[in-house]
C-alpha cells in the first residue's frame, strides 16, 4: 500500500479505512509495487512481509538502493514476533516494524508521524536554505545522494552547461525522478536547488576574498 499525493485506489480493508485522510495506491505484491512507482510519486510506503515473488524486506532494501526512490518512508508489517526477525527488518532499511496483529490507530499515527517528519525536514531547509543540503536527509543513501549533488554543483559553479539535464546524468537518476526526489526532500525543484547551492559557493567565495 502506497500513500499517494493524488489519485486513489482502495481494495483493500486496511487502504479504505485511511481513505479520509490519504490517497492511496495498492499492489499484490512487491514487483507489482515497484511498477507503479516508476509512474505515481508516493509519500509513503506500508508493506506486508509476507507477499509473493518479491516479499517485503526484498522490496524495501529495492527501495533504499534506487536514489529515485530512497526518501521514501517505509513502514513493514509482519508476523514475526522474534528478534532476529525485527533486526532484519530494520537492517533492511523500514523505518517502522509494527507487528501483527495491530490497531488501525496505531498505523495511522505511525503514517501520520513519518508524512509529519518529512514535511518538518521540507520546511527546515526551505527556511534556512543555507543549511548544509545533507540536513534534509533521513537515511544515509540519501546523504550520500545530497552530499554527491552538492559536490557536483560546486565543481561546475562556473559551469555553463550546468543544468537539471547535466545533474541527472551525473548522479545517474531520470531528469523526472530526480524533480520528484528533489521536490519530495526540499520542497523546490532542481533548477532552484542549483541557484540556492551556487549561491552559498559564491557566498564562501566572497567571504574568502577569492569571488
């Protein structure tokens, strides 16, 4: 079940019941989800363990090892009670383990508080744009996303082929992917996060006597 910022399909008891407050996007299983990513951006990730072909811990670490798609929060459903199970469940990379049988309730506030952390980074860097870029980040293939970006806008400050076309393809990631993660973390697109980026080089620069 993917939380969705526009369009919804519920088939599901679980999705339904969260209708009011989200849109939602539902798969079988975890190849099928992957699918729908590559054309729908979500705000967040609720998946069972448990699925056929792709079960849950394989699709969230296909979820933490694509940059398009590594912000994304990830909450993981299952079963299994023993602690062997809840370390690889959390080695993979969710950022909530909630075990079975659970309380709508529940889930809801463990939603409601990751969209709530995500937004809280969003409004951190669009009020202290100045901040280092990685402060957004919350998993490290994320920072080291933001790191590499910073990295190369600063490397091509003077650069006049820098663009969105010229960072996707150095970071490896689709010109649409990267607008969605890039609005997804920072709330701006990738054009404004290349001005505000050259203009904290350009404002080291001229603190240093060198711009």
């Amino acid at each position: 079940m993917c939380v969705k910022k526009e369009g919804a399909h519920f088939d599901t008891p679980s999705s339904s019941s969260l209708a009011d407050k989200y849109s939602i996007l539902t798969a079988e299983d975890g190849i099928e989800a992957l699918n729908k990513l590559k054309e729908n951006e979500v705000t967040l990730i609720v998946s069972d363990w448990m699925m056929p072909r792709m079960d849950g811990v394989e699709f969230c670490k296909a979820i933490r090892t694509n940059q398009a798609t590594s912000h994304i929060p990830f909450i993981l459903l299952t079963a299994k009670t023993d602690t062997n199970s809840k370390i690889e469940g959390m080695d993979c990379g969710a950022d909530a383990y909630i075990e079975k049988p659970f309380s709508m309730q529940y889930l809801e506030a463990c939603i409601k508080n990751l969209v709530d952390l995500r937004n809280l980074l969003r409004q951190k860097f669009s009020k202290m744009p100045l901040v280092p870029l990685n402060s957004i980040a919350n998993n490290s293939m994320d920072d080291k996303f933001l790191t590499r970006m910073n990295e190369i806008i600063e490397e091509n400050f003077s650069n006049p082929e820098l663009s969105v076309d010229f960072l996707a393809e150095k970071l490896c990631i689709s010109r649409s992917g990267l607008f969605a993660k890039i609005k997804t973390l920072a709330n701006i697109t990738p054009n404004e996060l290349i001005q505000v980026v050259r203009l904290k080089k350009a404002a080291i620069l001229l603190a240093e006597n060198k711009y």
